[in-house]
C-alpha cells in the first residue's frame, strides 16, 4: 500500500472581490508516493506546488479530488503528516527539548519516552548540545535541525517539507542536504519535499514530480537513476539535470529556476 | 568598570540637581511669605517627606491606593479572555467590537460623576473607575496579539497533533503573552492615572486623597509629596513589569523582533 495517494486534486482560489479573477492553482494533480520514497515537487514559484503541499497536510480543502495517507482520507491536519516549514515555525516560547516533545506530549506520551524521544531525534540532528537552548540562540541552520527533529518525532507517516533550506545560505543548504540524507539513512521516512531548485531535488530524491505553471499539473514524474548517490558533474547527474532544466524551460519564464 | 559606569549614571542627574538647588534658592531668598508657602523648597518637601512616613499616613495612603489598584487589576485581567475568545472568533469580534469602540474613547474619568452615584463614594467607586483605565488597553492589546501570530505556528502545532484548546493553550497563548504583558504594562499606567483622579473626588484615603486633604489646609509640601510619591510608584509599578517579562520571557524580544 501506498504511504501518500493524491487523486485528480483541483484547487481553485475564488475571486477576491467581483472584480478579481479566480485563480485554478492546481488541476487535476494525481500522484503516488511508495514507503520510504523520497519524492520532490519541483517548479516555478506559482506552479501551486505549495498549495499541493497545504492541501496533502490539510490545511486547505481541495475543491475536487481526494487525498489518502496510509489509506485513509485526509480531512484536517494530523501528526501522520508532520510539516517542516522554511521559516522553521518553532515555538520561540519552548526550549529545543520542548520543541522537540511538542507532539509527543499532545499525544499523551509518558514523560519518560519523551525524554528518551527527545534526546534521540537531538542526537539525529546533531543538536544534544543545545538541548536546552531556545530557538532565537540558535542560527538558521540549526533552527532548521530542530524543526526536522520535531517534525520526525512524532513518526509521521509521510514527512512534508516546504522548501525546507530556501532561508539558508549556499553553505548552509548543500550541507543541511548532505545532513538530510545522513538522516534518512538512519531513519528511513516517506517524505514529500517542495523545492525549486533542480539540483536539490536531484540530491536527495528517488522521484522528482515535475509541475507546470499555473494552474499546476503534473508534467512528468522522472526516477532518479542512483538515489541520493548522485554526485554532481557525472554524466547520469548532467543527463537528469539537463532532462529537468529542458522540461522547466518550457515553462517560459526560467528566471526563478536555479 | 561598575564604577565608571555609576559615575556615568550620576553625571546624568547633573541638570536635575542644579534646577533643585535653583529652586531651593528661589524659594528661600526670593519668593515673599505668601509665595514660598504656595512652592515650599525642596528641603521643606524633603521635611513634609519625613514627617509624613514617621507618622505613617503617607504609607497608609500609599496600601489603600495599591490596594485599588491591585483589585481593579484582578477584575480587569477578565481582558485576557475576552481579547482572546475576540481574536479567535470572528463572530465574537464582530459582536462585542462595537460596544467596545463605543465605550473605550471615553475617559475612565469621565465615568466619576456617574460611578458616584452607582456607587456611592468609597472604595467601589474607586476600582470601578481603575477597571475602565486597565481594561481597555488588555483588551486591545490581547486582541491585537492573537489577531498577529505568526500563522505557521498555529499550522505547526497542528501538524504536530494539537487541536482545539490544546492550540489555545499550548500556542496562541504563549504567543500573544508579550503583548499581552505590554497591554497590562500600558493599563496599569492608565489605572494608576485614573485612580488619583477618582480619590481626588470620591475617596477617604488615598494618594489622590491626601494631595486634595492638604489643599485645604495650604500644606503645600504635603501635596508635592503625594505628587513625588505617586511618579515614583508608578514608574516602580511600570519597572518592576518589565523587569518581570524580561526575566520569565527571555524569548520574547526575539519574538517581537
């Protein structure tokens, strides 16, 4: 059984006002994503891939088509589908422990798991030392570990990922990408991540979904030859890459595709 | 470097000590009787000071007013809810916003005459019109608060599980604190205004009380005194908040930020 089923999704935004015009940002999205699959939603600012991302979490109601997450129909948001954001969205009011047991609390764990939880998704992440910190003396990178952790606690049945390293600086993202994939290999997840950036979709993915512009469909769904084994500037790397940026530029405007 | 930085703190109080000694001079050597009486020295304030402590009425005066103060505070924290149940609920907002937007441009002052006659002079009167100085600033600010959190925060918490209260009180609570403290903050500022005006017509003690009994017997230093202590009371009062909301908050700056 399939950990994330999206079938026929439409979304369209009505008018604001009589004068304004409805905006359809997605038609008829179908997509599948496998247990432990990585799959990335790559295109254009605009492409709706963020509302895809909304709608699988149940932030939005879709206006025609179903989404199924484990086999059951998405209604509301729920911890089987944990989101991290890009501005990280941890609660400043919590230390990095606190942030961690967020979920783990609400669900009703005992205090003694969450400790042990909590100190083992820190160690994932490379934070045990600033366990007890809050998220302002933190930087944008670590932020960002504490959000993953805390996304990951829970046990998400499908991890969501909203350009999750788009805040952070070159350095900083190709790391967090190398990071990203330790940790998949230490605790291996379904996850969903949006991007516009072909290479980190080509990192970290064994399936990239490409989307149209508005309103967004599904242009192709590429497979990944060697997943998260692609080393940059090989020819299987330059092929997939080469393959995305033609299907991309298609799309006209190239200008926010790196 | 503790040292040079309280030499740097009292060479800020040089102005403030040459207009008192101007003033100490002033009144001495050339204001006549009748003048002198009306703005007394400074050291005679400093006399009417000591004198009103040793005899313990400016202490009594200062408990009833605090004590005011503290009980409208209480009944005025019902803000807290209120703002909160308003920020989160369109239709509540819509309801009770335009009773408040009626209400709150009236000065809490201008409720005394009535309030008198509701409530007879005294202590009731007093807190009542206290209440009306505290509430509206809690009220507004704790609206304000919920109304700009963050909305991925709202969104994360319940991605993470929590719904309904748990997200009231887990996040939009914690969230909208800061500004919550900051409505308290500027509320209690208004109350403490609009307490001295109540007990300079309705009260039997008091700070507003006892600036009022001493005009009528011309004791002027008396009536400085009242005036110094209610600045200093409420500049503590101001302080001591923030005081607190850095020291339990040490997140907040980076949340307002």
């Amino acid at each position: 059984m399939s950990a994330l089923k999206v079938e026929h999704l439409s979304k369209i935004y009505p008018a604001l006002n009589n004068k304004g015009q409805a905006v359809q940002a997605l038609d008829d999205v179908s997509l599948e994503v496998n247990k432990n699959e990585f799959v990335s939603i790559l295109g254009h600012s605009g492409c709706g891939k963020t509302t895809l991302l909304n709608l699988i979490a149940g932030f939005e109601a879709p206006t025609a088509g179903r989404i199924e997450c484990a086999g059951k129909e998405v209604k509301e948001p729920g911890a089987d589908r944990s989101m991290v954001f890009q501005d990280y969205a941890l609660f400043p009011w919590l230390t990095v422990r606190d942030n961690i047991a967020f979920g783990l609390s609400i669900k009703g764990v005992d205090s003694a798991t969450i400790k042990k939880d909590v100190e083992h998704f820190a160690a994932l992440v490379g934070l045990s030392s600033f366990i007890e910190s809050y998220p302002h003396q933190l930087s944008g990178g670590m932020r960002q570990r504490v959000s993953i952790a805390r996304a990951l606690a829970v046990d998400p049945t499908v991890l969501l990922m909203d350009e999750p390293f788009a805040a952070l600086d070159a350095q900083n993202r190709a790391m967090m990408q190398q990071e990203m994939i330790r940790i998949l290999a230490e605790e291996s997840k379904t996850v969903v991540l949006v991007t516009h950036s072909i290479e980190e979709s080509i990192n970290l993915s064994d399936v990239i979904i490409v989307m149209t512009r508005r309103p967004g469909r599904v242009k192709k769904v590429i497979h990944v030859p060697e997943p998260r084994r692609m080393i940059e500037d090989t020819p299987s790397y330059l092929a997939v890459r080469k393959q995305i940026r033609e299907l991309i530029s298609d799309e006209h405007d190239l200008s926010e595709v790196s | 470097m503790p040292f040079f930085y309280s030499v740097k703190q009292l060479r800020r109080l040089i102005l403030l000590l040459i207009l008192l000694a101007g003033w100490e001079f002033a009144s001495r050597y050339i204001l006549d009787k009748t003048q002198a009486t009306l703005l007394p020295p400074p050291s005679g304030v400093l006399n009417g000071a000591i004198e009103l402590s040793f005899s313990g009425e400016l202490w009594k005066h200062i408990r009833d007013s605090l004590a005011r103060e503290f009980i409208a505070f209480c009944y005025a924290s019902v803000a807290i809810p209120l703002g909160i149940v308003m920020g989160c609920f369109k239709w509540v907002n819509e309801q009770v916003d335009p009773i408040i937007e009626i209400l709150r441009p009236i000065p809490p002052i201008a409720w005394i005459p009535l309030s008198i006659l509701w409530f007879g002079v005294g202590n009731t009167q007093n807190q009542f019109i206290i209440f009306l100085g505290i509430f509206f600033p809690i009220l507004l600010n704790t609206i304000d608060a919920v109304k700009n959190i963050e909305p991925n925060l709202i969104r994360a918490a319940r991605c993470l599980g929590a719904r309904g209260w748990n997200v009231i009180t887990r996040v939009v609570l914690r969230a909208a604190l800061p500004q919550i403290v900051t409505g308290i903050r500027i509320g209690l500022g208004v109350g403490w205004m609009a307490l001295v005006a109540a007990e300079l017509v309705g009260a039997n003690s008091g700070l507003g009380f006892l600036i009022n009994d001493a005009r009528t017997v011309l004791r002027t230093d008396y009536i400085l005194d009242g005036m110094l202590a209610i600045g200093l009371i409420g500049l503590t009062l101001d302080r001591l908040i923030r005081y607190a909301a850095r020291k339990f908050m040490p997140w907040s700056r980076a949340l307002n930020a």
